[in-house]
C-alpha cells in the first residue's frame, strides 16, 4: 500500500529538491516564472486533448512545482500565499457563466477577456 504524503510535507521536498540543485536563486526567478507558464500550458493542452488522467495529474503537478519553487525564489512561502488567495476569494460572490465564475464586481465593470468571446472560443470540444 502506497502511503499518501500531506501537501506541507511534499512542499518541503520540492524545497530541499530545488536548494540542493542549487535552482533557489532570486535572479532565477523569471526563468522559473517561465517554466510556470510551459508547465501550465502543456497541462491546458493535456485536457483540450482529453488526454489520459495520468498526464493531467502529472502536468498539475509539475504546475505545483514550479509554482512552489518560483515562491521560495521570491522569498515567500507557498502556504501564506495559497492562504492569501483564499482569503482573498472564500467570500467573493458572483456567478458561473459558460463554465467560468465570473465575480460580481467584475461582472458590473468593465468585461473579462472571456465575456468579450464567443463561448465556442473557449470551450473545450472533444
């Protein structure tokens, strides 16, 4: 039986990982940043492919990754900022439209990139 790791646990793997390859530099921070971005997009390209569990699973997790490694580069913890965003959205309102919350005060303002599109734009389509 594989035994689970919790997230504070396997955060500080990729820490020690990420130090000990010498990858924790402040000035590597928008190369890291980069790496988020290629990470992030092979992983949107996995599900508009409907690819297979296994290679979303693994894109998601080379996003947590680098997203933890670009937060140490940046000298703060990947905890206090998960906290921040939720902090942040656990009480915002709004509503799903096309698949997509879109908050209130967005809503009433000025549009989002996804109001100015067609739904067919970005969907995702077998």
């Amino acid at each position: 039986m594989i035994t689970k790791m919790r997230f504070d646990n396997l955060i500080e793997n990729v820490r020690v990982w990420a130090n000990d390859k010498g990858i924790l530099k402040a000035e590597n921070a928008p190369k890291q940043m980069m790496k988020v971005i290629e990470e992030l997009g092979e992983t949107a390209g996995a599900i508009a492919k409907n690819k297979a569990t296994d290679e979303i699973k693994d894109g998601i997790g080379d996003t947590f990754v680098t997203l933890i490694i670009l937060s140490y580069q940046l000298g703060l913890e990947p905890a206090d900022c998960l906290e921040a965003a939720w902090n942040e959205i656990k009480d915002r309102k709004g509503k799903t439209v096309n698949g997509v919350f879109v908050k209130e005060e967005q809503s009433v303002g000025m549009p989002s990139l996804l109001d100015t599109l067609p739904p067919s734009d970005y969907e995702l389509d077998n």
